[in-house]
C-alpha cells in the first residue's frame, strides 16, 4: 500500500487526517525533532556501524525522555476549572495534567454548543450541534443503551479527547461521567 501526502502551507492536509488517531500532533512536529538528532551524523564519512549506534543512542534518549516525562507528569496535580463537575474530578484522576488541560478546553467549549435538531432512530439518537463561536453544525450520534457516542467532526478518533459537541450531547442526556 503506497501513502501519498499532501502537504498544504508545511502542514499535512486536515481532510486526509481525519480518520488517522494522532493525539492531535502534526505529521511535522512528529518528524522535525527525530530527524534534526538522525541528520547530526548523516555525512559520507561516517560508516554504518557507528550510524546504527547513534540511532540507537537517539531512540535511547527518546525513549528516557518520554519515561521522564511521564514521571514528572504522575507527580503534578491536575488543576480543575470546576471544581463540582463530577466528570472532571472523575478525568483528572485518568489523564495526564496535559491532556486534561486540552480536555478542559472542550468542557469549556460545551458553554457555547446548543441543540439545533434532534431525531430519534430506533434507539440511537442523532443531535445536530451548533456552536455561537464558530459556523458550522455537528452531527453526534448518541446510543444509550451502548453509552457509545459519536461526532462528525471525529476528534475523539484523531485526538482521543471528546470534543464538546459530544459533551454537549452527553450532558443534555445526564451522563454526568464518560462512558468507556
């Protein structure tokens, strides 16, 4: 299977991206940093066996950097914007203080999200979502019985946080905690 990539302006095209899980990271930021520390020893004069051992040494350090982190990240307190959502204590104890921050920002996002239409097929509820800060409707689909939800705009599949169209949906319906 060949991959083609579009690149528009230096980032990689939003409409081929978004069915593709990337934690919200640009194919480019991805590629920059480990690239930068690869191309230190890409000359004709060096042979391959000490190439192999700086990779090595560079995903080493890759690999420390990123337990450093997670370290660091474990010992730091997540700070809540509001402190009586249950959903948020509930998230603060599961993400990251990063992630969480990022998902905060779609709790806040929902203050701004409104039902424009509702339909009802079979059990599975479809809610068209608008937002009074930007144009555009969301399609989010809604199964109780499942606690399964879904949006258009598929930033839960690409970024792994639930956008606030689908908290919008789930608070309209009383789910007060995500479902897994």
């Amino acid at each position: 299977m060949v991959k083609i990539t579009l690149f528009i302006k230096g980032e990689m095209a939003f409409c081929f991206m978004k069915k593709v899980f990337t934690l919200g990271i640009q194919s480019t930021q991805l590629s920059k940093c480990l690239n930068s520390d690869v191309r230190k020893c890409l000359n004709p004069d060096v042979n391959i066996v000490r190439f192999f051992k700086h990779f090595e040494q560079v995903v080493e350090d890759k690999r420390y950097n990123e337990l450093m982190s997670e370290f660091k990240a474990r010992d730091q307190v997540a700070r809540l914007k509001c402190v009586s959502s249950r959903m948020l204590q509930h998230l603060s104890g599961i993400y990251t203080p990063t992630i969480f921050e990022t998902f905060q920002e779609q709790f806040d996002l929902f203050f701004a999200c409104s039902i424009k239409e509702k339909k009802e097929i079979g059990s599975l509820l479809e809610y068209i979502v608008q937002m009074d800060v930007s144009e555009g409707e969301w399609t989010v689909w809604f199964h109780p019985q499942e606690s399964s939800i879904s949006c258009s705009c598929k930033k839960f599949e690409r970024v792994g946080i639930l956008c606030c169209h689908a908290l919008t949906v789930l608070i309209i319906n009383n789910v007060k905690m995500i479902p897994d």
